[in-house]
C-alpha cells in the first residue's frame, strides 16, 4: 500500500495532512479529515464520490479529480457525474 498527501490544485503548499490518498492493488481512495470520501478504480478508469461535507472536502475532491487526470467540476456537476456511481 502507498499512502501520500494530496496536493492542491491551486498552487498551495498542502492540505495539512487533511487530504490523504491510499494506493491499494489497483484502487486509490481519498480520506479527507480521517472520512473515505472518493475513490478511483484504475483498471476501470471509474471515479466514484461517495459523500462531501464541506467546501473544504469539496476542494480536496477537486485536487484528488485533478490528480487522477479528470475535471475539476462544481458541486452540482460531482453530484450528476459522480456521487455514488
């Protein structure tokens, strides 16, 4: 398992520790604040969102979208694209 600190998308120097990411076989999740929030399946190249509970956690699901090479988007476009696919 690899586990590292996401990284803003805004040129940030980090998230403080709030936004971690764990590689395990072939699927990366986003912890933000210690909760699972999004996960990414590599072999499918499927994003998943399960819950966001703050601006902040929306930010941390836009830098980990980033990260994995897909769209930033508002929150109305992460509930139509995303949530819980």
């Amino acid at each position: 398992m690899r586990t590292f600190n996401l990284i803003p998308v805004n040129g940030r120097k980090s998230f403080g520790g709030k936004a971690v990411v764990k590689e395990w076989l072939a699927v990366s999740t986003l912890f933000s604040y210690g909760l699972d929030v999004a996960q990414f399946d590599h072999h499918n190249n499927k994003m998943k969102v399960y819950a966001y509970h703050s601006a902040t956690t929306m930010t941390h699901i836009n830098a980990f979208l980033d990260y994995y090479g897909f769209d930033i988007c508002t929150k109305k476009e992460l509930e139509k694209n995303y949530l819980n696919k």
